[in-house]
C-alpha cells in the first residue's frame, strides 16, 4: 500500500521527462497517443497534493479541478489540432466529473472496462486520498460512480466555444471564490 502511495512522486516526473506524459493544466494529463486514442488523466495523487491549496474551500477545490480539467481539454485541443483529420479518440475515467457534464463538452460515456475498474481497486488508497484532497474532507470514493468518457479529436474541436465558455466560467468563480 506505502508503494501506490509514493510512486506517483516518482513515477509521473520520470513519465513526464521520457515524453510519455504530457501536462496540459496543472491536474490534467495524457498519456503518449496509442494506436489512435490519447488516455487523458485528471492528475495524481503527486499534483493534488502540490497543486491545491489546503486554504480553498471543498466547493472551491472543486470548481478549481474543473477549471484546470477545462484548461487541459483546450492544451489538448490546440496541441493535437493537426491531428484533426486522423480523429483521434479521447479517453479517460473519472468519479468527479459526471455524465451530464461530460456530454455538454463532447464526451460520450462508454462502459468502463475490467482492467481500469482493476487498477482502480488496486490503488483505491491512493484514489481516496485524492478524493480526500479534492474534498477537503475525511471522503470515500464510490467507485461504482466512475465512468468512462470517450470523445473524437475533431469532436473536441467543434465543441471549443463551449469548452473555452465554461473554463471562462470556472476560472472566475474559482479566482472569486478564493481570492475572498
């Protein structure tokens, strides 16, 4: 258990320097193309325990991640923007943002397969401590409640505007909230 914990301030740097992670805001990540689909990531234990401040409120954190979730998905989008032709597909798993968000973005949600729902029970520990940091509270993640989101490239693209709109929305309430 100490393992899953600690690897992430070791793996993810070392992931990071071989190109094989990229950061696209401070708690969104992808993981190197792979036989057309980009995994994206909405950080590690590693970033939510540097990145988010223990003064925000749980409502403040929250509008912070999506924030930076949203500043990810526009780097994503401008950084593969040549790639829209290929139509690369988008994938990631999450149990903060829900299906009803994903959708107003582009994502579609699909069934979340065996191995992730593996690895997430595998480092369950490391996921509620996340979930704890994001809270900012004593939390227990349901994992019955991830779901998996997969979206095109070009899809992503056409839904930019709305994209770029709701980041607009989250960073001022985030940089609101806070800055009280």
């Amino acid at each position: 258990m100490v393992l899953t914990i600690i690897a992430p301030f070791f793996d993810v740097p070392s992931l990071k320097e071989n190109g094989k992670l990229t950061y696209h805001s401070n708690l969104f990540l992808s993981e190197k193309p792979t036989s057309g689909v980009i995994k994206i990531h909405g950080g590690t234990l590693f970033d939510y325990v540097f990145v988010i401040d223990n003064n925000m409120s749980g409502r403040q954190r929250t509008n912070y991640i999506i924030h930076q979730y949203l500043e990810g998905i526009l780097d994503l989008i401008d950084r593969y923007d040549e790639f829209k032709e290929k139509d690369l597909k988008i994938r990631g798993t999450s149990y903060i943002i829900n299906e009803r968000t994903g959708r107003r973005i582009g994502f579609n949600t699909i069934e979340t397969d065996n191995i992730q729902k593996i690895i997430l029970i595998f480092n369950y520990f490391n996921v509620m401590l996340t979930y704890c940091i994001a809270k900012g509270t004593l939390s227990f993640p349901n994992l019955n409640q991830t779901r998996t989101f997969e979206t095109s490239l070009s899809r992503l693209v056409a839904h930019r505007e709305h994209i770029n709109d709701l980041n607009k929305k989250f960073k001022k309430i985030s940089t609101r909230s806070f800055m009280k």
